[in-house]
C-alpha cells in the first residue's frame, strides 16, 4: 500500500504550516549558485500544493521570505523577488486547477509594487475557489506581527471599544494575520535546522513539529505524506495525561 493510501483520511491535519529551508546548500552542493537553489524550490512548492489540495487539507502555511531574509545580499534579494513574480504568473492556472485559492501574510508594504500587483491579482482570480488555502508567508515575521496586534488592542482599548478584560487568548488570536484560519496542527522544516525562525510563534502553541533533513528543493509528495504519517502516530495531550486522552 502506498503511503498516500495509509493515511487516516478524517484525522489529516486542518492545518499544516512549512519553512521551506536548504535552497542555498542545496545549490551550493551542486557548485552553483544560491539563486539556482530558489529556483529549484518551486517544485516542491508546486508538489506540496498538490498534495495538500488532494488530500482536502484546508490550509497550506509556506514561509516563503522572512522579515529577517531582507539582510541578505542585495542580488540575492532582488532574484528572489523577480522569481515570486515569475513563479506566480506561471502558477496561477495550477492554482486554478487545483481549486487552490491564494492569501499572504506579511508586511505587505515592504514588498515591491511588481510582486504586490502579481499577488493581488493572483489573490483577486482565485478568490473563489472552495478548495485549499494557501497562504504565502512573505516579509513575515511573528514578532512583527504579534507587535502589529497589541498595537490595534492598544488602540481599541484607548478609545474605549474593547475593554481590557475581554483580551483573552481565544481571542487575540482575531488580530493576528491569519485571523480566521485553524492553527496549524503540524509544522515541517525540511533541511535540518532545529528552529522556528520567528514564524507563526503564537498560532504554533500545540502545533506537533516534524523535522527533516531533506533540502527544500528536494522535497516531494512522498516526503509530504511521510511528514503527516508521522503525525497521525503523534499522541497529542494538551496537557493531559496519556491515560486521560486515551479514554
Ligand atoms: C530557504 O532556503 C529559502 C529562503 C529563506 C528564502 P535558504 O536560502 O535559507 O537556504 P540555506 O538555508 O541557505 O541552505
Ligand atoms: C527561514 O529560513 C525563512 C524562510 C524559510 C523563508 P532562514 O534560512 O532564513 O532561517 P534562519 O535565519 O537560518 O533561521
Ligand atoms: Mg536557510
């Protein structure tokens, strides 16, 4: 039995979250440029979408460009910008396809007017299909964006329309970005770092962590559904004792 097929259908994760990490090392292990791994990387973009959209997973997280990731080399940054615009163009009609529908979370201003043009016409041609949401994590960062929430709370509480009192964890959660979408259940890294990287801080509270040594552009269906394979075997406690959640 394939591996797609030994998975339990109805406990998938509503939410998987991915820092697709490695492109550079992949690359460079190749004697080529750190460049040449990005654009190597849009594979596995395109498999992990297709994968998510076909198992009916609802939301696919990518952290595609870190706050942080502005501090690279100039080149480095620019190619990555030309390569979202080309990478959007050319997979729209995937999206299409797949019934994918697209979002970003991140400081939007920072970007480029010719990545935020593609985007937001991406965004406004596949707002209507049902299926996956894929959201594209872009000049994101979680403290940024957990920064941006207190100030909007800061702000209601001065002029009086939100009380101090009804600030509760179920509900800061409705000024965070992805206001609306599950938390993600599972958060993959590939490329074997051992971190978070400012991503999703608070939206990864009880997220179950998988980490692999794959490079990003490496990275395929397979890899994907071992990742939620590995997963389903996961007791989740919340706290609770083991024997608790088994009863
Ligand atoms: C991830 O790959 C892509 C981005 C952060 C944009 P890296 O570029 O971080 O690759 P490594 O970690 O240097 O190998
Ligand atoms: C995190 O990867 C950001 C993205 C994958 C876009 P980095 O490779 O930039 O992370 P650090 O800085 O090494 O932790
Ligand atoms: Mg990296």
């Amino acid at each position: 039995m394939s591996l797609k097929d030994q998975l339990i259908k109805d406990r998938l994760p509503k939410h998987v979250a991915v820092i697709m990490d490695g492109n550079g090392r992949w690359a460079k292990k190749r004697g080529n440029s750190r460049v040449f791994g990005h654009k190597n990387g849009v594979k596995a973009v395109r498999e992990v979408t297709e994968a998510a959209a076909e198992l009916g997973i609802g939301y696919l997280t990518l952290y595609a460009f870190s706050t942080e990731n502005w501090s690279r080399p100039k080149a480095e940054v620019e190619a990555l910008m030309a390569l979202l615009v080309s990478t959007i163009s050319s997979e729209t009609k995937t999206l299409m396809k797949n019934n994918v529908r697209l979002n970003t979370i991140g400081c939007r201003d920072a970007l480029p007017k010719a990545v935020l043009a593609k985007l937001e016409s991406c965004i406004e041609e596949t707002s209507s299909n049902s299926g996956l949401t894929l959201t594209l994590a872009l000049s994101y960062s979680s403290q940024w964006e957990i920064i941006e929430a207190v100030k909007t709370i800061s702000t209601k509480v001065k002029d009086g329309s939100l009380l101090v009192e009804d600030i509760t964890s179920e509900n800061f959660g409705a000024y965070l970005s992805t206001s609306g979408m599950p938390d993600p259940e599972l958060m993959i890294r590939t490329s074997g770092e051992h971190r978070i990287s400012n991503f999703l801080l608070w939206q990864l509270a009880y997220a179950e962590f998988y980490f692999t040594e794959i490079l990003w552009p490496d990275f395929r269906k397979e890899d994907f559904y071992q990742a939620l394979m590995d997963y389903q075997g996961r007791e989740r406690r919340f706290g609770k004792t083991g024997d608790q959640v088994k009863a």
